[in-house]
C-alpha cells in the first residue's frame, strides 16, 4: 500500500508546485501588463515586518506625461485604523492601490510604511507586508479550501478553516454537496462575485499581512453578501491598518477617516458623521446612493 501511497503523495505535491507557479505566472504576466520597470534599489533595506502605518507625502503621478492623474497627494493611515478613498470613476483610487503596491514609482513626493520609503525596500518584503483583496478574484480549478489555503500555501487545514469562519464563508460552505472539497471554479462550482471577495478575504487573513487593501469589487451587490462582506472586512479591519478603495458608500461608514478624490485630488477629508454634516460632495454622494437604493431593493447602488 505504501508503494502506492508515497507516490500518489508525490504527485499531490508536484500538482500542487505546478498550481503555484502558474498562479504566480498569472500574477506575473498581470505585473508585465502593467509595467515591468520598477526594480529594487541595488542596497534596498527590508521593510520592517512590524511596520504598519501608511504614509502619502505629496505623491504626483501620471501614467502618460501630458496627463496628471494623481496630484500631491497626501494622508496618513495610523496603525490599526482604516482609511477609506471614495470618489468618481476615473478619479484616481485604483491608481493609489497600484502606488503602495509600487507597480509604479510616483513622478514626485514619498510613500512610506512605517517610515520607510517604499522605493528603498526590497518589492518582495514590501508585498509580504501588504494584503489585498482585489476586485476580482482569481479561482483555480480546486477545492475551496484549496483555493483559500492560496493565501499561504504552508497553512494548516485548522488555519484554513479559522481564516473560512472570520471572512465569513463557513454558512456558505456548509451549504455545498462536498463542503470545503466542493470543486470550483470555471470546471467547477461557480461562485458569485461577493462570494470570490469572501475567499480573497479569506486568503488575505491567512497571509497574515498587518496592511490591508480592499479594492471593492463595482458590480452590484445583493444585500446579503454585502453584509456578509461588510462583516467580514470588519472582522479584518480590528487587526490591520486598512484602506478601502469603496464603491459603495456603505463600506466606509464606519472608516476613521474618509478621503473624498476628484480628479486625483483630495477634495474633502473626515469621517462619514463630520462629512454629511458638511453637506458638500460627500453628502451629495450619500444622498443620491440613498435614493437609488431606495428605489432599487435587491441590488445596492454602487458609485460610479
Ligand atoms: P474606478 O472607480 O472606475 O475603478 P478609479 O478612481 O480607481 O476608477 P483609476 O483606475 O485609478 O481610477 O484611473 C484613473 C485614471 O487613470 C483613469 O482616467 C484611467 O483611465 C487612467 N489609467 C488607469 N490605468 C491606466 C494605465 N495603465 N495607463 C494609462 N492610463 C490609465
């Protein structure tokens, strides 16, 4: 038996070596799609894994030099606190996440962790120090555990299943014919969109990174999953610095701070309270999400 067994468990770990390694050509070939260019510095430190607040100190960026996208930027994320960026499609919010990530260098101004400057640290330390959960995910042809164990591929399956139960999956799961080792993807179950963000969530708590990226997905919602991803990144924020890049106004609620970007500037600052009572921008949003999801039941309104 053990003749069988030792080499079927080989095949596991070769299958499982193979899945990663294309996980990371996809990642790879979405990097060489946005822009190879950034290289360590030759005497890059590594980012200390403590390090857990967020700096933008005057940051300017354009992806073309004829169009500015994001100018002099500036906020800071204390540990443990959660930022949240709101504003129109095109002002610039995935562009902020692209930054920290340093898929590109800002033309001018300094990003910092823990007062670091990111563009001195290794990109490797930088990326082990930042979790994000996209705005779509990436499901492989596996087992949803499997797919959640992605996070960190050394995880424990008791690990597996705590990271299930805080991204609120676990009710989900115990609905499906075979549980956790019920197949998805596209040869698989199909999952619906708030659904994969649970499983990004989930691998995002598995990784363990102290800074956290919320990049919401734009697609409507239905109100359940929407709570459920509500809860689920609540549970996250209690132990990491976050930044929400929302779409729907409802996700940052709740957020210490509050940046209101217009074309790449910050055109309002304050929490969700401070800024209805200004009754400018913000409120504007507010009001006109809140009557379009007065009229719609199922589905919230999102931003843009
Ligand atoms: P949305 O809410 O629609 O996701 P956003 O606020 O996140 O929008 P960004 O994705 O940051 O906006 O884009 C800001 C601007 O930069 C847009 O005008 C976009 O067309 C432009 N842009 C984004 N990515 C690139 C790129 N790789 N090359 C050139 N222009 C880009």
């Amino acid at each position: 038996m053990i003749q069988l067994f030792m080499p079927l468990g080989f095949l596991g770990f070769v299958y499982r070596e193979i899945k990663g390694s294309m996980a990371n050509i996809e990642n790879m070939f979405k990097l060489l799609a946005l822009r190879p260019a950034v290289v360590d510095a030759p005497d890059a430190q590594v980012l200390d894994s403590t390090a857990n607040s967020v700096s933008f100190d005057n940051v300017s960026f354009a992806y073309q030099e004829d169009r500015p996208i994001l100018n002099q930027l500036s906020f800071t994320i204390e540990p443990g606190k959660k930022l949240a960026i709101v504003g129109a499609s095109g002002a610039g919010k995935s562009t902020i996440v692209k930054l920290l990530f340093r898929f590109y260098d800002p033309s001018s101004g300094t990003i910092r962790i823990g007062g670091q400057d990111i563009s001195q640290v290794t990109q490797h330390s930088l990326r082990e120090q930042v979790g994000i959960v996209p705005q779509d995910t990436v499901l492989f042809n596996d087992t949803l555990f499997e797919n959640v164990r992605y996070g960190r591929v050394d995880a424990s399956r008791e690990e597996v299943e705590n990271a299930i139960r805080l991204a609120h999956l676990d009710a989900f799961i115990a609905r499906l014919p075979d549980g956790g080792d019920t197949l998805v993807g596209e040869r698989g179950l199909k999952l619906s969109g708030g659904e994969k963000q649970r499983v990004s969530i989930a691998r995002t708590i598995l990784k363990g990174s102290p800074i956290l990226v919320f990049d919401e997905a734009t697609s409507s919602l239905d109100s359940r999953s929407e709570r459920a991803i509500l809860d689920s990144l609540a549970e996250l924020a209690r132990e990491h610095t976050s930044l929400v890049i929302a779409h729907r106004l409802s996700t940052v609620v709740d957020a210490d701070q509050i940046l209101v970007l217009d074309q790449g500037e910050v055109v309002e600052q304050g929490t969700h309270t401070e800024l209805l009572r200004r009754g400018a921008k913000y409120a504007e949003l507010w009001q006109a999400q809140q009557s379009r999801a007065a009229g719609e039941t199922a589905p919230i309104a999102v931003l843009n």
